[in-house]
C-alpha cells in the first residue's frame, strides 16, 4: 500500500478510534488506565502531563501547539493547567470538534484554537509558538522527518518542544523487527534514531528519557480493565473487546521480549 492510501485509511481509523474513545464507558476505562478522561488514544499519563507543563514552563503568554491532538488529550489539560494558550491540529475532525465541546465545557474555550492540518505541513507562520507538544504521533505518520522540520519552523527562537513516540528497539533481528511493526502503531518504522532526526531537523536535544515502563504498565491496566468489562461489551459488542484486548497482550508480549518501546524527547529550538 501507498504511504497516501496508509495516511488515509490511518486518518479514517483514528476518525473511528475518537468515537469509540469517548463513549462513556470507555472514559471510565481511561481514568483508571491514564488518570484522565479526554478520550485519548496515547499513552500520557496524567503525571507525564504535569511534567510536561513543567518541562515546556507553561504559563500566561506561553502559545502551545499541540500536534495530532484527537480529542484534547493532552493540549486542553496543559493549556487548563498551565493557564496559557493552545492551537490543537489534527486531521479528523470529529476529534477536534469533541475537543472544542470539551474546552467550552472546562470553561476554557477562548484559550483554545482548534485547526484541521497535517503535522507535516503545518497552516502556520514560520516562529508562531513557544511550546510544541506531540504525544505518540510520530509513531502514526510516515512523514517523520517533515514533521519535525515543520515543528522547528514554527517554533520561535528559545522555544521548546516535548514528544512521546513508541519506537521499534534497535539492532532486532529481521524477523523480530518484523513482528515489531506488526504489533506497534501504524507507522513505528521510523528511517532513523529519534535523537539524530531531532538534530537534522535544527533541534537541540535536551532530555531523552526512557518511559517503556509505565507503558507496559499502562497496557496491563487496560488489558485488566477490558476483561469482563460488560459497560463496555454492550457498547462495542463482545468480539471488539475481545479483539482489543487480544491486541493489547500482543503489544505486552512485544515490550517484554525487548521490542517495542516508548521515549520522551525534550528538545529546544535554536
Ligand atoms: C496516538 S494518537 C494521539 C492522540 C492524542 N494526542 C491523545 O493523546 O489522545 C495519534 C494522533 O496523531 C494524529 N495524526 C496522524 N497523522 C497525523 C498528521 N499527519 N498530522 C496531524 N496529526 C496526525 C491522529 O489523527 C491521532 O489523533
């Protein structure tokens, strides 16, 4: 398949995902798994989005970006909590749409800018943002290296960016890079290390922090949460929650054979 025809059945597949992720008994499985409720599809934990506001200092007059920001997890928490501005980008717009009905509900809405756009060809002026956030969204499109080039456009002279992304481990043995790709998110391949594409891109890197941990742990909240869970079966129907939850073991099974994992880079602009 083509990158464009992968990009769009991606998009469709997310556009689906944001639905599912915010019906309510999907929101219940969220707080016991990530400590949030925003209908996310990452894996930021609600203590990785207090460390981020502190790792991007957010605070009044901070403009965030939050890149592939689905539903408002994390962008509309780090813009309520670090009490500054946020520009949420994504491609569907269904997610968006939740996001900016969340964000009048929180009482934040004229905090919030919601966009439809690719983070790899990011609508905006070039030096338009302080802080850039992305949580595992490199891990979902092909265009790594664009995207961080986009990022550093847009980003102003001092200006930071923090991201999670799911990696394939390095030097795996054919058939284990293949089961890795198999078993990640759909795009995890990535054409380099995270650190050096950083650098490509005119990042500076200033902390890369191994989280692999606290996602295997995540991923066995939720596995324990799905089994049984009859909210959830009357929801989406048995066999999509067995299917889930088959995945999820998979991707288990992936972390603790060395395959997968999951990094937070911090990086600075200039
Ligand atoms: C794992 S989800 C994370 C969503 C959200 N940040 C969260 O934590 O719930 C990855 C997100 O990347 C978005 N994405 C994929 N390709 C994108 C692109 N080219 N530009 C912007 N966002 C994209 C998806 O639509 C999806 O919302």
């Amino acid at each position: 398949m083509s990158d464009r025809a992968g990009i769009e059945d991606c998009c469709q597949v997310f556009a689906e995902s944001f639905e599912t992720s915010n019906l309510p008994a999907m929101l219940a499985v969220e707080r016991t798994v990530l400590g949030c409720d925003y209908g996310g599809t990452s894996w930021t934990t609600r203590r990785q989005a207090e460390q981020i506001t502190d790792s991007l200092e957010l605070g009044p007059g901070t403009r965030l970006l939050d890149i592939g920001a689905g539903s408002g997890w994390p962008g509309l928490w780090l813009a309520d909590n670090g009490d500054c501005h946020v520009t949420l980008v994504d491609l569907p717009v269904n997610a968006l749409v939740k996001a900016r009905r969340r964000a009048c509900r929180d009482g934040i809405g004229s905090s919030v800018d919601t966009v439809a756009g690719s983070g790899a060809t990011l609508p905006f002026r070039d030096c338009s943002f302080g802080a850039i956030n992305h949580s595992d969204v490199l891990c979902c499109l092909p265009e790594k290296r664009q995207m961080l080039r986009e990022c550093r456009r847009v980003a102003s002279d001092g200006a930071s960016m923090l991201f999670s992304v799911i990696a394939i481990s390095p030097r795996l043995l054919y058939a284990d890079q293949r089961r890795a790709v198999e078993t990640g998110p759909p795009f995890v391949e990535a054409p380099g290390d995270y650190a050096d594409l950083l650098s490509e891109a005119g990042w500076r890197l200033v902390e890369r922090k191994d989280v692999t941990a606290e996602y295997r742990k995540c991923l066995r909240v939720l596995v324990d949460a799905l089994d049984g869970n009859i909210e959830l079966c009357d929801a989406l129907g048995p066999d999509v929650v067995s299917e889930t939850r088959r995945h999820r073991l998979e991707q288990i099974a992936a972390v603790d054979a060395g395959l997968l994992c999951r990094e937070i880079f911090v990086a600075a602009a200039g």
